[in-house]
C-alpha cells in the first residue's frame, strides 16, 4: 500500500506529492495561444482538476485515462472546489510499483471473511448437482474475477469486491426467507443468488476505472451469466432439464420487471424472492452511500439524486434531538 | 374448536353436517317460476355453492353474509365444481356457540409465540420515547386488534394473525439489514416496521370477512397509522420533534412510490429499507399462496394472476426432475 | 389430405362426417343429473360447440386436447352460432391414419417456394463465417422444425409455416433497407433477419395446438435463440468475436424495447433496421388476419381487439363508393 | 415601503442605491489568485448578477443568504444581460429598518378585500359543525400565516399572499359548480376549498425566499393540513364521524391521483369538483405568469417550460393582427 | 309526449302497455328446439329485458335496434332484475306518432332557456371577425344539431341536449377566469369553449341511441370541429390569421394531452383555461350521474367505476350524521 | 454552386476565404469592457464558433440569423474545438449571388431522379380519384416546395429534399408490404404515403435554417396535410366519401399513438402498413445518421442519444474483426 495521505483528507495550501490516477486528459490552448494540459487526477477517495502549464509534455504524448502518475504541487481553491496546482508531473513506470487498481474505491469488508462466507455456503449446498456446478463457476480465475468486480458502475456496491459483497447480502437475505417460508427451494435459491450477478465480470471493466464494454453494452450482463452458467452445466453429465431451466430463470428474471432489462419476468416463488432479495440488498446500499458523499454543506440533505427521484436525508438522532431530549430530561 | 372435517377435505358424494359462513345469499326463481335460494357457503378452507330448494324461508328471510348456518346435504359435482345439494338448512344461534370469525383463514404460525417475539422486540428497544410509544400503542384492545388483523383483503398475508406475522418477518429483515449497515438507526427502523401497517387495524373489517370500511377506503391506512401514532406521540412529554418528522416519515412513504398511495416518497436510508423490506415479505407471501391455490389441474402453472401480471410456476424437483436423475446416474 | 369439407363452410342442418379435432372436452350433468360430454371440435377453418348426450364414454375416459375424433352428426344453431348435434362419436386410431397437426390453420403461401426463396438468400451471403453458421443452423431436423412452427401463438403469422413466411417478409424488407442505406452491413442485417425468432421452435409446441412450452414462458424464445446460435458459433473455428457479439445483439434486442422483453434495446443501425421490419411484418399481418376473422355481422368494423386498442375497420372501396363513382360518371 | 425603483424598471448605465436580498453569495478567487464576492442580489420584481471586487470582506463573513444589503454602483451588461457594477457594499442594519419580506413578490389583488371575501364565506357556511371549525381554524396567528403564504414554491401563486388568492379562486369556481349541480354538498365543499392547501403554512418557509422546510419534505403539506384539521375537529363536541371523514377525504385527495402524491383518489363528488377547480385555478396562473416573465426577446414565444413540457405562446390581438384587420376594413 | 308510466317507476307485477324502443334484438331457439324472440326495450329512464315467446314474426323478421314497439305485458323478476312478460307486441307505425328520439335521456334542463343564455354570450361577443364566425356557425340546421346532441355516448353529458348545458357550463367557468385574469382573451376563449366540441354533432349518431359514426371513429371529433370552423373562416374576408390559427389551436388542444386524442398540446394561456374548464364540466358531471345510477342496494357506494378508477361514495350528511349530531346537540 | 471548400474539410492553420451562415450573432463585452461580436458561422457540412474583435460595426448593426457573411480568416483550435479567427468579415450583397439555402444540408440522392421516381409512382395510381387528387396536389410551387423541405428538423431526413426521399423510401416499402398482402388497396396506401407529411412544408420554415413556424406549433403538420388534402378533394366532384374519410384518417393516423400527436390510432389495414413504414424509414435513417455524426473520438460508440435512449454502436467488420479472421484462416 502507498503511504501517502488519501486527497480527500487535505485542504487549501496542503502540499502534495503522489502517485495519482488519470481520470480525465486534455491538451487545451488559452485565448492567447499557450498550450497547457487539462486533468482530472484522483486516488481511491475523490477526484480534482489539476492544470499543467509548463513540463507536461511527456504525460500529454503518452498519458491516458487510467495511467498511473507521479505529481507534486500544492492544493489550491476556485470557484468554490478544490484542485491541484502542479509543480511537476511524469508518468509512473514499473519501477515506481505502483498499479492502477490501488486507486480504486473498495469494499470496506474483509476480503477473506467475505469468501470464507461464501464457499462454506457453496459447500452446503444440499443438491448435488447444484454443488457441482457450483464448484465449477466459483473456482480458479473465475473466482477472483468475481471476488474482484464491483456490482455497479456507480449506483450500489459500485467498488473493488463489491459483487461479492452484494452476493453474500443477498444469500443471507435469501436464508432468511427459507426460514418464512419452507416451501422456498433453498439449495436453488441460493444458487441462483450467487449466479445472478455473475455476468458483470465482463459486463464492466474494472481495472483502473469501471466502465461498461462492448459486450455488456451488447449483451448484457444477464444473457452473459445465463451463458457462463449454461456452459458449466453441460459439462455436467444428467443435469436435469428442468433444474437448468428454473436455475437460468432465476438469473434472467433477477431484476424483476421487463423494462429493468429482464427477458422474462419473475415466474416461480424463488425468483420473486431473488428479485427481492436483489432489491433490498441494492436500495439499501445505494442509498447509504449517497447520503454519505452527496450531503450539502451544513445540511442534513443532498442534493437531488436522478435515481431515487429525490433529494435524501440523514437522520442524525444524537445532532438534532439529543438537546431537545436532554432539556426535556430536566424538565 | 368445531369438530368437523374441513370441506377443501371432502368429495363428492361425502355427507355434509355443517357450520357454515354465508358468504354470498340470493333469492331467485326459476324460469317456471318457483323460488330458490342462491348461495356460497364456507369454511376457513374454501367455499362451496349451494341452492337450496325447500325449508329456506328463515334463512332467506334473515341471513345475510357473515351470519353462520347449520347445513345438511351431500357433495354432489356440477359442471366440474364440487356443489352442496342441501337437505336442511337453519341459521346457527347462540346456543350454538359458534362464532363468525372461526371461518376465517388463519396464519399457520403459533399466536403466542408470534406475540413473544413482537414483544421481546418492543422491550429491547434503545431509544426511551420510541419504546414508550410503541408501548402505549402495541397494548390492551388496540394490541388485540393487531394481532388479529389480517395485512391485506386478498394478496398477501390475507388471513387472520396475518398483519403480526408480516410485521415479524419485516422487522427481521430489516435487523439484517442493521447487521450489514451500522449507519442504520435500529431503534427507529424496527418501530417503523412495527408501525407501518397498524392502520390495517381500522383499514378492513375483519369479523365475519375481510372488507375494507368507509373509513379504510376514504382515509387509507397510511393516514390512519399516522394519525395513532401522532396522538400517542402528543402524551409523551419531550419526545423529539425531528425523531417524530422521522418516524411519521416512515409509515409515510413505506408504500415506496406515489403510485402505490404513499404521499411521500422514502427519503432517508432508513425509509427506503423498511420499503423494500415490506416489498419482500408481501410478495414472497402471496406468490407462495397463490401458487399453492391457484395451480390449474394436471399442472405446474397457475391460471394468469392479474397482480404478478403472469401466470405462475411450481418448482417440483422431486417430482419434475428426479427421474432425469436417476437416469443419468446409471448412463 | 382429408376429403371432407371445411367446418366453415357448412350452414345449418348441413350433414357432418368429419374427423375433427378436440379442442375443449369436459364431463358435465345436468341439473337433472344426467352426464354429458361437453367439446369444442374444429379443423383448420374454424371450432364449433358439440354437446354429446349417449356413446360418448371411450372419448369422455381416453380423449383429450389434441386427439382426433371421427364425428357423425348434422349442423344446428344456437343462441345464434353453429353447434354439431352430434349422433355418434369415436377416437381416432393410427387405422384411420390422420395427423392432428392436419386441423391446424397454415399458411397460404407455398412451402417449397419458401424454402427456395430462404436458400436462395442463405447461399448468397458474402460472408463466409456467417454463411457457414447459417448452414449449420438451418439444416436437418432444425430446418425441419424452423419451416413448421407458427410464429406466434394467436396475433400474427399464427399458422403453420408461419415463422419461415414472417421471416422472409423481414428478410425482404431488410434487403429493400440496404438498398437506401450502404452503410448497412447486409450480410450482418439478413442473417439477423433469419435467426432473430428461432427460439420459436423450442418456445411454443405446434403438434396440435399452438401453446407455450415451459422452456418458453421461463426461458423465452429470445434467450433460446441466442443459445442456439452461440452452441453453433463455437463449432465455428476462427468465428470473429466482434461479429458474434454484433450478431447476438441483433437477436436479443429485435423485440426494440426493454418493455417488450428484449434484455438490450437496439444500439446499431442494423438493429434497429431489424426491429422496425419485424414490427412491420408483424402488425401488417395481424391487422389483416383480425380483420378478416372478427368483422361483426353486417358491419365493417370489428368487435374491440386488444391488443390494437381499438375496433378495426375494413375499408372496402367496391362496396362502399363505387355508387358513388358510377354517379359521378355520368354527371 | 422603500422608495427606491424596482430593480425590473432600470437599464444599463442606471445608478444603483438601493436596498436589495441576497439569492446567491460566494467568495471565488480568480486565475490570479485575487478573491471577489459573486453574489445574486434582487427585490421582489427581479435578480441580477453583482460582483465586488473590494471593500467585500464584511459581507463576505457575515451575509448570507435571505439578507438585505445596500449597495451602490452601476447597471452594466455583460454578454446580454443586465448585472449591477458595484462600488460600495454593505449588511444592512436593525437601524435601516428593512425587512427581508419586502423583497419577496406579492400578489398583486388587495389583501384586505382578500380576507373581507374570505371570511364572508365563512361566515356563511350553514352547517354548525363545519363552521365552527372553521372559525376556529382560520382565526389568531394561524389566519396571518395562512394570509401571508404563497401557494407554491416556484410554479402557480408562487408569491405572498398567494395561498389566500389561490384559495379564493378555487372557492368561486366551486360555488359555480354548486349552481349547476344542487346535488354537491356546498358546505362541505367550499369547507374543503378553504382547507385542502392549509398545509403549506408549514410546508414552506417564506421568510427570505420560498423553500420547503424538513416538515414539508418529509410529511409533505396534504398530511400537515390533515392534522391540523384532525386537531381542530376533535376540539368540537359531536362533531359528526362521516362529516370528519369525508372533509378529511377532500384534502387528502385534492391532488387528484395517487402520483401527485394524494395518498387516495378523489371518490365523492365533492371531492372531484375539489380537484378540478384546483388544476383550473393553478394551471391558469402559473401559464399566465410564466407566459409574463419568460417570452424570448422579440418573440412572442416562452422559452421550453419544463412543467408544461412545451415552449407558451402569447396572443396579441392587437399587435398581430390589427394590421390585417385594418387592412380587411377598407377591400 | 307520450303519456306512459315511465319504466324506472314500475315494480313487479305492474301491467305494461307502452311504446318501447329496442335496443337489442335476437332470435333464440331453447334447447327444445323452438324459437323465441330475445330483446331488451327501453324507454328515456332504463331498460328491460323482454323474451317473446310468441305473436313475434313481424317484429322478428323487421325490427331492429332503434325502432319502436308497442307492447303489452306485466313485469316480473328473475334472478333478482325485474323484466317484461310479453302478452303483445308490434312495430309501431307512423300513424302511431312516436319517434325514436322520445325515448332517449334528455338534459334537466330547460332547452329555451339555455339557447337563450348561449345566444346572450354569442351577441356580447366583442371581436367583430369571431362574432360573424359564431352567428355563421350556430344558425340553421347545424344550431338545432348542436342543441340537440350528447356531449358524450355515456361518460358525461350523455343525454339530449347534453352538448349545449356541458358547452354552458364550460363558457361560464371561462368567463369567471376572466374576473380572476384580465390578461386572458376573453372573446377568444369564450368563442373556442362554444365550438371545443362542435365536432360532436358528426362523431355521435343520435337519432335512436348513441353511437359513434364512421367518420367520429376514423376522424374524431376534433379534427370535424376544426373542418368546420375552417370552412366558415374562409367566407369571412380578412378574417385575421393569427387569430384563425390561435382558434383551431383551442379546438386541437382542448382535450389537454396527446394521450387523450390531442394533436397539439395547450400552448397559449387561453387553452390551458379551457382544457382545465372542460375536465371540470365533464368530470363533475360524469362522477354525479355514476353515483346516482350506480349505487348498490343498501350501500353509499356504487360498484367500480372503470373511467373512475375506484368505486365512487354519496355522503349524505342528513341520513348518516344527523344523528350523531342530534345527539350531541342534548349531550 | 460555390467553389470553397468546405468547412468540415479543414484543419488548424487553414486560410479561410469563405461564404458562411450566421447561425448565432450576438454582441458582447469583455470584462475589461470592450465590445466584441461572437458568432457561430456555417456552411452545409458544419458550423464553427468565430468572435470578432473589430471592423464588425456594419454585421452587429444589420447582421441576423440566416444571413450570410464573407469572412476572411485562419482556423485555430480552442479548448479542443476549432474555431474561426476573423481578421474581416461584411455581410454578403446580392452582388455577391449567394443564397442562404446553399449552406443548408441536403440529401445525397439526385433531385431529378427522385422526382421521376415520385411522379413514376403518381402516374400509375389506378384509382381516379386518388390520381386527379394528388395531381392537383403536387404541382407548381406546391410539388417544389415538397421537393425542397427536409423531414424534420434534426432528426430524420433532416435536410433539404430529405421530405421527398423520406416520403420516398415509405413509397417503397409500403409497396413491397402489398406484394405481401393482396387485401391491401395498394392505390390507397400509396397515396396515404405520399400525402402523410405534406405538411411539413408548412410546418417548418426552411430558407435559412430548420425552423418551427407559429402555425406548426400551434396547428402541426398533421391537421395542416389533412386541411391541405381537404381542399383539394372539394375540387373533385363526385370524389367518394368512404374514400376521402380513409385517406384522411391515413394522414391523422400515420403517427400510429396518440402519444405521438395522431388524435386517432391506425384502424385499418393500410393505415398500420403506414405507421409501420414511415417508423422504419425515419428510425434507420436517424440511427444511421447520429451514428455518422456523433461517434466520439477513437471510438466506436457515439455519446447518449436522447430519443435513442442509449449510446449507439458502429460496427465495422472490417476494422474490428478481419485481424481475428485472417489469423484463424492461418491456424
């Protein structure tokens, strides 16, 4: 790990000497002519502008979005925001050690704890031909891809392990709901939690920032983990039919409604429990996280967000009624 | 308890010796110009026809929906339904000791312990004006309404000790939900999820059938549980005005969008899991149910359900897919 | 061929000495408690109701939907429709060497010059690994099955051969498209024409009535398609991604809206080429059979249709101006 | 009142010495590093874009926004719009005697003759119960507020003493509709006119500027107003049960439909008549105003209004077609 | 007019000899084998079904929807509806003087009266171009249609003479938004809220029931009004453009939306007023007419009402309140 | 035609010497207070920005959208766009013979042989009527201007005589739907094609710049082609009355929702062949245009498209794939 101070711990005037991921990479000219490099740099924790005037050339010929730099300069205010005011900037090289995923935002789960979780669940698995396949899809590279991949771009879960961390939310989930409910299938409900998402290990790139490829773009990441999960079980002899068609059912109709990009709509009793599940596990998280980083300041609001169609608020019990309680108290 | 075979037990050709619900009650004539008298009668298992063509006259002159009657007859078959063709035929009275709601659906779950687990709940929560409130509410009649109440006239959870058992299974989950979010107000999210329904209570009727009242069809539920618990809230001395905005906010907005009738949207972490979690328990519930009561003979799907806009699937693995298995394992 | 005339082209007290089809068959009594058999019989113009009152007992215990029936007996009317007062009836028996898939309505168009006309084109594509997929796919049994399924269960194209004559309309269309536009890729946009619903074969079962199999109401003819080509690809040694990626999204997004069922709404020009043309075809046919079969009595108008929300008229240029016309002639 | 023109009435190169709100304020700094105060200041008739480039340092501290400053300078334009060159800035004082308030827009009807109409029809109500509600209800702090709130934040009646306006329009068209339905429940009606936008005392601040407070956001203004009629109700010994619930019925429905956030849809025809002279008398104003500030330079077209989903036009009479008209007079 | 009980004020057992019209006719054989004449007769109050068993051929053979019969008989229930025992019937001829139109619902009001209040506004119009228009329009045949005709074939104003009381109404909801703003054009708008729905006398036939006409299902009406007023536009030498157009855009834009039929949406501040005033007028009187002719027996609430959304409730405050109020008057 | 090259031909440092389109004029200050003019200038191929720092006085004063300018000037990049640097510029005299319609864009189909094509197809309507009606229509200045208009204004065919080849491809294709389907009346639908957007060429304005005109937004061109045909037919004695309401239910119709501006929805078999044609016509044709223009830099994928509701994907076989395939031609 870079021992180095996170940018969203620093402030106006603070110095900076880092190793920084190119977020976005401009070469503009001013009015009066002089070419100078237009940047976004960030670390795990946020994201600021940065202009280079003068020695950026080998970063301008050669950087990209995702490169990996070394930048020293001063923390500077305008407009309200802060950004960096560059003294020198190069290009990391492999002699520096330092990788572009180190820059991503991730899980604040234990990794280990997190997969110890998952294959003891994968192990009791009571069906045997589930386990099989089971055992299959979750082994080898594939298994680190998933335990790697974010389970969004930015909405819920959008950070390194965050696939993993959603999986695991939503099998729980899903435990809970056998308890309810004994005529729930709990080796196929569980399954199909763990597969559900599966496809988002191609739907995204997740290297040095998360973005759809072409394949998702095209695909999708249903159709993607229908396909995965289809190639495994034809490599299990006398998987029967109708266990392969319930399972692949509960990983196309996963996310509940045909305009949420499901081909088929929830049909059995899993697969609205999956949906669910998926839901709740999403929502929660999403919701979580944006009121976290989007409140305004000196407001217990953020400003309005697009995908919950509101603006949200944090109920702060202990800030805005503890003194009302106390008074009360004494009364 | 009634001692008498439950009729979804009996067919055709089985004595009938009766208490019945009227569930629906018509004097008509036929074309040749005598009268009958047209009606459904029931169990808290099912509901059968029933025309009677003699010794009517009492029960035509009194009986009206929601009254019990003491039925003799046989199962007979009509047009592929079962039918009672009755004997006699005389309204149940005092003496008889048999009460309406008996013939009323129940939740399968034990009553007490239902209430012991709402309760340790309600003792255990942290914060003392929530704890003081639920209190007041969830006590004498008003607790015995609610652990009567069905949560719904016909979709989920639609029988009585319905609206306990769903209140259970969402403070559940949303104790999960604790457990992956600390950020989560416990205290809060478990009273609202024990609140959020309690105008169910006022809703519906729910003596003889489950009818919504002029009250639940002009005001609604949502409104009803705010108003109880406001004027819960007003005699309790200090209780803090934002943890009243927050908890209202709750029972508000737990129908999730305003097209489901919630007149706010969910606008904290809080709101949107009590929503989700509400979401969960309702419809795992009544596609379970309904999957069980509607499966269409010979079949694994049910007749199309409006409410899923499909039609729904039982999963049978021992029956659909066992054989396939055994097949494959001695290929 | 059978030599018996057409259900509809029969009128009251018209004589019957048919093989026909049972398209509902249901045990009833009588209020007087005298059993009956209750069908629907029909061949491929049309169903009628026929009531059986004596010597129906081997097809009341051994028929069922989709068997045959040779029926004696004389046409009546009803409450205003065509019955069959039926005087004997008996099953059908491999003696009698008669298909059900013989009752089923079928394309007016030739089979063999369909088949020509979609070989021709198949033959003519330029690309070689596109040409070598096609080959693959539509061969043998495949084709077998591809030139005899309908290409829907009741809206359009609802016949036999049905899904090979809508996919040469689409495939036609498409030509004409990439003669306004060089841009288009055609080889890419033809070949998605032929597969885009070959998962009809395995979503719906054609042997004697058109009916969702399970495969197709949890799987969808959709996903089915994209597994079908992908198992092909892969035999394809060399199969350029790109293009199996482009292809797949010409079949998953042909439906044109998520709403729709397709899991990726149309991203190329080639998708959305393929989209409009199928909606085309489709309308166009359905509109026409609608009109056709469901003109009210003495009227140009058409009962409500459902799923063109709205009644439909006939505009018959003879009939309704040509007085008109004539008048106008000789002014 | 201030003797100073309306900020609406001055052009460019026109002294400034007035009195104006602050709407915006922010300390930026420039390339150069040297800070200025960018700041929105306006009264009730208009807002413009101000700049200080020295002497700020007080008001930059201290002022924020919803207060009043007087400042000196110069109307100026920059790239087509007016914005005010400053040359003196400072917070104004108790000593000034200036209340934020004035700076807010008004409506433009006299208040006294506003409440003189108001309260006549209240005093009229005929029945007791209703009456004596209302008296209590609309009398002490709670009428002031009542008079002095806007009926919205931005879109219709979006000034001071907009509420009283809005409610006085929709009572007149309601006591139309009385005259041509005898059947409507005229006290129960102008009853419901008088209370359904209560709410928005307490939805909105509107102090300094028009926002939605916690309460308002949370609860939401048709629940407020429900509550405060609640409480006034059962001050009132005997006051009828289906009186209270269909009054109640009118404010919770009076927004329609369920997605504009009533939690029921109207079901009396009280309750109808309620909504639809609410949309009349809203939509009307709101066109009205937005047609007023938002018509292009030389045009008589609106800019695109978001809530109308369409650009407004304006119908001169007089300016486009006159000419044609004097031109028809003398052909 | 005829002087006959009217048929909602018969009960069982009650004699008949009225003239009646049909409004459906069918020629039915029971299962026996002999035929019966089935029908439903009406006149301006409700309808009846009627079986004629025999002395039917004529009517049979030359009746049909539309005509009038005489008809003796006594009135009966079966299956708890009261309908017609037929002793006689016969077309009634011309020497029996009855026209169709009798028998149609009429308006409450009185027709004089309302021609006269809409001839008032017609002469107070002060724009000389829009006053030739309007006496152009509404004179000769096209006046008494336009008097004659529903507003609707059964939602609102569905009666005789419904057109003119709705556009009544409608004229004097505009005029009172005019006191409220005096920047509307009130020629304009009262001129388009006479001619909104003109195009009702083309789209409904309305001679023997209400029907929708060829040209109203392929045309509507909206786009006949706007013929109509075109075509008498063009006599009127320099009748100005922009106000030509600005009126064809009230008639195109009065129904509010694109969903509901209109091609254009409100763009000037006097189509927003009509399209408001139109769904007042319409909604008031659909909901009052659906709960006076749906209410169910004992109930304060009508069945589902489709056009609705809900089922519908009558408060009637002097039978459920009054006693309550009594009561607290003594307490 | 102008010998320049054009815009969208050059790069940084080129002279221009050129006829340009103002398409933006505005006059502004610098914040030190000088004046300068800031423009979007254009030819047919594209538009750049250019400011102007003096010798503007003559274009400010007299300069408007949809003039045209002589410039003189260099080409530089600003901020990764280029842009115009003026060094003279005068507005363009009728000396100078230069039309603002030269800089419009226009389709790439010659002009000739789409008339021929047109007037082929008019000349070979077999029904009298349809025949004498278009004739009329498409003559003099009339047929030019349908010549002349584009499609719309940004979306399809949104260039000059992009109307004509619109209209066109819908000719065509719905020439090959009546090889399918001999019920169609071909001379009907044909004619419904070419008429269907014949108000676009009052619609829009089209001299200088893709324009709404007051009467498009107000009346749009569906009512102005249904008026427009109307007009004409009145001209035709004996002109068949079924007929004329067909056609023009064709033109009302042809946007095939009501959602989208037709106030009625297709009701035959013709008017649905038509919606179908001109959605597949318009849709391929913007698809194929956005994809052309808007493809981001080193990309395959444009930026989100609005009315696609996504990003848009170019597949290019030969760039992408051919690598892949000439390896696994070596393997």
């Amino acid at each position: 790990m870079l021992n180095q101070p996170e940018l969203n711990t620093l402030s106006k005037n603070d110095r900076i000497d880092h190793y920084l991921l190119i977020r976005r990479i401009e070469l503009r000219s001013t009015r009066s002519g002089s070419d100078f490099l237009s940047t976004e740099l960030g670390d795990k924790t946020t994201t600021l502008n940065a202009n280079v005037w003068e020695g950026f050339t080998e970063v301008a010929v050669k950087g990209k979005v995702g490169d990996v730099v070394r930048v020293a300069g001063t923390v500077e205010e305008y407009q309200g925001s802060l950004q960096i005011r560059v003294s020198s900037i190069r290009l990391a090289t492999t002699a520096d050690e330092v990788k572009a995923n180190y820059f991503l935002p991730q899980s604040k789960r234990n990794l280990q704890e997190m997969k110890d979780e998952f294959n003891k669940r994968l192990k009791n698995n009571s069906n045997k031909y589930i386990k099989n396949l089971l055992t299959q899809i979750f082994s080898g590279e594939r298994f680190e891809l998933f335990c790697t991949a974010p389970a969004g771009k930015s909405w819920h879960h959008a950070y390194i392990h965050g696939l993993l961390e959603h999986t695991l939310e939503i099998i729980k989930i899903c435990e809970l709901m056998c308890e309810f409910h004994i005529e729930l299938n709990k080796d196929l409900l569980v399954a199909g939690a763990m597969l559900h998402d599966l496809g988002k290990i191609e739907e995204l790139s997740y290297n040095s920032a998360f973005e759809y490829t072409d394949k998702g773009k095209l695909i999708g990441h249903i159709v993607i983990a229908s396909n995965l999960v289809r190639d495994e079980i034809k490599k299990i002899p006398g998987f029967p039919v109708e266990l392969e068609i319930n399972l692949i059912h509960l990983i196309l109709s996963h996310q509940g409604k045909l305009e949420h990009a499901s081909p088929v709509v929830p049909k059995t009793a899993e697969a609205i429990a999956l949906y669910q599940a998926d839901e709740l596990s999403a929502k929660v998280n999403a919701y979580k996280n944006v009121i976290e980083s989007e409140l305004k300041a000196d407001s217990n609001w953020t400003r309005f967000i697009q995908l919950a169609d509101t603006d949200l608020h944090k109920f702060n019990i202990n800030s805005s009624s503890e003194e009302n309680t106390k008074k009360s108290l004494f009364d």
